[in-house]
C-alpha cells in the first residue's frame, strides 16, 4: 500500500500548469524554428502537412511535444507564434487554451 502511495504522489508531482509562449513548428524540425519567421512558417506548414505532429517550440529552443488530443488545436496555428495554457508532464503538453 505504502508503495502505491509514493508511485501515485511522484506521478502527480511530474504534472504542473503552465501558460507558455512559443512557435507552433513540426516534430521534425523541432527547435530549428523558434521564431515565426517566414521561412519557419512555410516548413513548418509543409511539414505537418506531410503528417509530423505539431509541436511548441519556445524563445529559448526547448520544444514541448503537444499530446494526442492537444494536436487539433494546436494545428489551426501551425506557424505561428502562440500563448499556450495547460499541463506539462515530462516534455508533453496537453493544451486546454491557446491563442
């Protein structure tokens, strides 16, 4: 019991809230976009087209993966510079808003 306790704390400590500012870009590239250039905004377009999941991508280069469920909000915004607010756990975003 005592175990499954700890897992169970550890677990929900992992999870924050967040509200982060970034470029929506493509897995592929990952932080060769962080800013929304023009030229950011064609290959990311391009890329997630093609079929790589969307991903955030901040100022300072760290790159959020945006979860399953998140990626059709995050799509509408392919190429764009964004405020996201939600949760992190470990590297993954799940969107509640974004604009």
């Amino acid at each position: 019991m005592k175990k499954v306790f700890v897992l169970f704390a550890l677990a929900s400590v992992s999870a924050f809230a967040a509200e982060i500012t970034g470029f929506i870009g493509d897995a592929n590239c990952g932080a060769k976009h962080a800013d929304a250039s023009a030229a950011a905004t064609a290959c990311a377009n391009k890329c997630i087209k093609g079929g790589a999941p969307a991903v955030l991508v901040t100022k300072d280069a760290k790159v959020y993966k945006i979860d399953a469920a998140s990626q059709e909000k995050a799509l509408a915004f392919a190429g764009k510079t964004v405020t996201v607010k939600g949760s992190v756990s470990d590297d993954t975003l799940k969107i509640e808003s974004i604009k």
